[in-house]
C-alpha cells in the first residue's frame, strides 16, 4: 500500500507546452477582442448621432447667435406627467413667451429610439402643453424656433424623471 502513495508522488507534473501557450495567448486575445467588439457595437448603436451637420461653419456663428438669444432673456422649464409634458417659456419680466415658431423634440440623451416630437399647445397660465409618453429615466427636451422678431432660439433641458 506504501508503494502505491509513493507511486503517486514521484509522477512527473503536467508540462506546459507550447500548445498550451498559444491557446492560452490565443483565447485571451479572443476575449479582449470579443469585448471590444460587443463596446464598440453597443456605443456606435446607442448614439444618437451629429448635433450638427458642420461644427466649423456653425461655429462661425455661434458667439452672434448666442448674444441675440441671450438679449431676449428667455427663461425656460419643464415639467413631466405621465402622459404630458408641460413647457413654461417666460421673458425676463416674467410674462409668458409664444415664439413665431417652436419645434420640441423629447429625447434620450443616449438613443433615439424614445424620440417624440411634440404638437405644443396653450394651456392655463401661459404653459405650453403636449401629451407625451414620459417614463422615468434621464430625458432632454430639444426647443428650436425663432421669436416674433425674427431671432432664433435654441435650447435644450436635460432633466430626470423619477418614478411616482
């Protein structure tokens, strides 16, 4: 019986072969790879794509743009309900504000797959009403248009909905 465990003790340990490097090497670059892969697809399928179609020429106007917004001093705020989405839109004095024209556009930060373009209308008190589907999470509402005097106005408000 002593010969037995003896026997067991003096086998050789299993050698590393250059075999089993390569598939060693082999199957962590596979994984490194496969990950990377599964990142890049998930990040290139989740962004929502160019702000806008020409950084350079849209810089070009920026800072002019941004002055004429700003001397209009607009002040905007949203609120959410389940079903709604209610936009409040004043001027500096506090009065409600009803551009010539306004586009909304509710979105996700990260996907577009929740965008809602919303039909704007007056409600009580100078708020601008829209039905919407708003779950909770993060959103950002999207407002383009051009007040009465012809100035355009952009702007967006990241907000987060929380449930209840």
């Amino acid at each position: 019986m002593n010969h037995d465990i003896e026997a067991q003790r003096t086998e050789a340990p299993r050698k590393i072969t250059g075999r089993h490097v390569a598939f060693m090497f082999i199957g962590g670059f596979a994984v490194i790879i496969g990950v990377n892969v599964f990142m890049a697809t998930q990040a290139v399928s989740t962004f929502p794509g160019l702000e806008v179609t020409s950084s350079y020429a849209d810089s070009q106007t920026f800072d002019d743009r941004r002055i004429a917004q700003d001397a209009l001093g607009w002040q905007a705020s949203v609120e959410t309900r389940s079903d709604e989405v209610r936009l409040t839109l004043v001027d500096a004095a506090g009065r409600p504000v009803y551009p010539a024209h306004l586009d909304a556009l509710l979105t996700r930060p990260t996907t577009r797959a929740d965008d809602q373009p919303l039909e704007l209308s007056r409600g009580a008190n100078g708020v601008l009403v829209a039905p919407a589907e708003v779950a909770p999470g993060r959103w950002r509402l999207r407002l383009t248009g051009t007040a009465r005097d012809g100035t355009d106005y952009r702007h967006n408000i990241t907000f987060t909905v929380t449930e209840g």
